[in-house]
C-alpha cells in the first residue's frame, strides 16, 4: 500500500461541509434568539413597525458602513444593488422618524464580508415573511413604508451571493463565521436600544 492511500481512503464517501452549511449551523443559535427578540414587536401597528425599522437601521447602517470600508463592491460589483441602508432610510423618513447607526462594528476582513452579507443576504428571505404581515397592517402608512423589506424583491440576491460564497477558494471559513455572528449580535444589541 502507498504511503498515505489509507488516508484518502478513510475520507471517501464522508460529507465535509461547505460554509454556506457552516454559516448556517453555526449562526442557527443566534438567528433563533434575534427572531425571538423581534418576535415580540407588533409589525401591523405604527410603533411597533417603527421600532422594528429603527432596530434594523441601527445594525444594518453600521455593518453597511463597515463592508463599504472593506471593498465591498471590489468582491461585489453589484453592491448599490444590494445596499439597503437607502431604502431603510427613506422607510423611517415616510414614518416621522430617521436611521441611525446605534452600535459600532469592527472592520471586516475578507472572509468578514461573506459572513457579514450572509446574515444580510440571508435576511431577504425573512424580509418576505413580514412583508406579508405588514400587509396586513391596517394603517397604510406601514403599507407605504415597505422599500426596506421588498428591496430586492424579483432579483435573484441570494442566488448569486451563494454562488461567490461557493467560489470562494481562499475564504477563511472560520473569520466568516466569527463575523456573521457578529452581525447577529449587532442586530441583537440594536434592538434592545429601539
């Protein structure tokens, strides 16, 4: 037998994970505990809906500002498309109130974005669930301040973030998922602020 050949043997047929899976697994905790947070938080209702939006803005601006110091639009060329802090901005304005960052971030690496835009990209697929809610709302102004969660509604966002994750070769999956945590906590901290 080959020097070695026992080893590669021994990883046939065994499943290593990608870090989409990894991301996910090791942010599971996290995303339930900032749903259960937010839970609470009546959407259909004018308060409720604007604490909802100063939360998020209050995360989303800073962890924006962070990627945009990292190059974010070297790694995705299609970033103002991606960028929410525009449409959370104008949400808050139609609703009497204005985004503000209310934590602070560190500066991303890298790997640090993929993680950071795995929790905002990730965020999309929740944004559609509330959208509904929302629409159930029966002050219409909640319905008419709704460009934050349909940003990027009919695009393909999500496709073509996982597609560059995959393809990352040199990602160090482990600042990746330090920084999607990191993300999760910073929407933690900036809901208990709203």
């Amino acid at each position: 037998m080959l020097a070695g050949a026992s080893d590669v043997s021994i990883q046939v047929g065994r499943s290593f994970p990608g870090l989409r899976e990894r991301l996910r697994d090791a942010t599971a905790a996290a995303h339930r505990e900032l749903d259960a947070q937010l839970s609470s938080v009546d959407l259909t209702v004018l308060s409720g809906y604007r604490r909802f939006l100063q939360a998020s803005a209050g995360a989303l601006l800073p962890l924006e500002a962070a990627l945009v110091d990292a190059g974010v639009a070297r790694m995705f060329p299609d970033w103002l498309e991606r960028s929410r802090g525009a449409a959370i901005a104008a949400d808050l304005g139609q609703l009497g109130s204005a985004a503000q960052s209310t934590v602070s971030v560190p500066p991303l690496t890298r790997s640090g974005m993929l993680g950071t835009l795995y929790v905002l990209e990730g965020s999309r697929l929740g944004a559609k669930f509330l959208l509904k809610m929302v629409a159930d709302a029966g002050d219409p102004r909640i319905g008419e301040a709704t460009a934050y969660l349909s940003h990027g509604a009919g695009q393909r966002l999500w496709q073509s973030f996982l597609a560059k994750l995959a393809s990352e070769q040199a990602c160090d999956g482990d600042e990746a998922i330090e920084a999607a945590c990191a993300a999760f906590a910073a929407f933690e901290r900036a809901a208990d602020r709203a």
